[in-house]
C-alpha cells in the first residue's frame, strides 16, 4: 500500500477536526462580516443619493420656473398654502411639512395644479431670500436618519432687471410669481 491510502484509512483525529471547524468558523466570521459592512455601506449612499437627489430636484425646479418670471413676491406659508387667497395668474412655490409644494396656473385652462416634491426637507433651515432686488437666493436643507444635504443657489431673475422691477418681500418660506 502505498502513504496516502494508509493515511485516510486511518481517519481524522478530534484535534483535527477541531482545527477545520476553527478555520471554517474564521472564514465564515469575515465573509458575514465584509457582507454587512457592505449592505449598510449600500444602504447609507443609497439614503445620502436619495437627499441629495430630492434638494436637487427641488433647486432644478424653482429655477426652471422662476427665472424668467415677470413679478416675484416672498410671502409667508399660510398666504401660499390657502387657496382662497391665490391671485389670478399667479403662480406659488412653499415650504411645509417636509415638502416643497408648488401651485402652478395653467393659462389655458384657467386652473391651479399642484405639485409636491421631496418628503424630507427641514422647513426651518430652508428659506428664500432676497440678496438684491433682481437675484433671489434659495436655502433647502433635507435631513433623514441622521444624514443632511444642504442646497444653496443665487437665482438671477432675468426678467424683472430687462423690466425695472425688483423682488417683493423679505425673507420667507413661500414665493408668489407670474411666468411669462
């Protein structure tokens, strides 16, 4: 008979076998391990994206829609928010409850159609400004588990320095605009 025969006939010792589950428990421990390290890392960028993505959306919106505008008034959340008070032709954006809501006027049908975006902007460390009378500054601030992303941007209202007009109002979480 030649070595290795006689060998694994003769079996496998309690120490060896006690060195392999040793091993094999070592092996596994790492490999769980790196496997959660890895899902909560996942699962971490996957909640900063999500801010990230929601203030950018919100800034990206805004912007689109009230630069060219024609007149531009900051003006508190409840006068925004309470439909019996909207102007004709006017069109609104506020901040409440976490979310930025935007009223917009359709000029062909005569109608308000509202839109809401995000669901975890901080409403008191997010405002709009007046920096000059003809540039609008926007501060959106979101938070969730423990993570935040803040969004700044100067806003150049093209439009009312091509008419004369200056932005209404001071400081504020709600704007009232008519869009040409």
């Amino acid at each position: 008979m030649n070595r290795f025969t006689q060998w694994s006939a003769k079996g496998v010792t309690l120490i060896e076998l006690l060195i392999a589950i040793a091993l094999v428990s070592i092996v596994f421990t790492v490999l769980f391990s790196l496997f959660f390290y890895g899902n909560n890392t996942f699962i971490i960028s996957s909640s900063q994206y999500d801010l990230q993505s929601e203030v950018r959306l919100a800034m990206d919106i805004i912007i689109k829609e009230v630069r060219f505008a024609s007149y531009l008034e900051l003006i508190n959340v409840s006068e925004a928010c309470d439909t019996n008070l909207h102007e004709s032709g006017f069109s609104y954006f506020y901040l409440s409850d976490g979310k930025l809501f935007h009223v917009k006027y359709d000029k062909t049908s005569n109608l308000y159609h509202t839109f809401t975006y995000g669901s975890h902007i901080n409403t008191a460390s997010s405002i709009f400004s007046k920096i000059n009378p003809t540039t609008l500054k926007l501060k959106i601030l979101s938070e969730h588990m423990n993570k935040a992303y803040n969004g700044q941007t100067e806003i150049s209202l093209l439009n009312l320095k091509a008419d004369g007009n200056s932005i209404i109002g001071s400081d504020n979480l709600g704007l009232k605009y008519i869009q040409n």
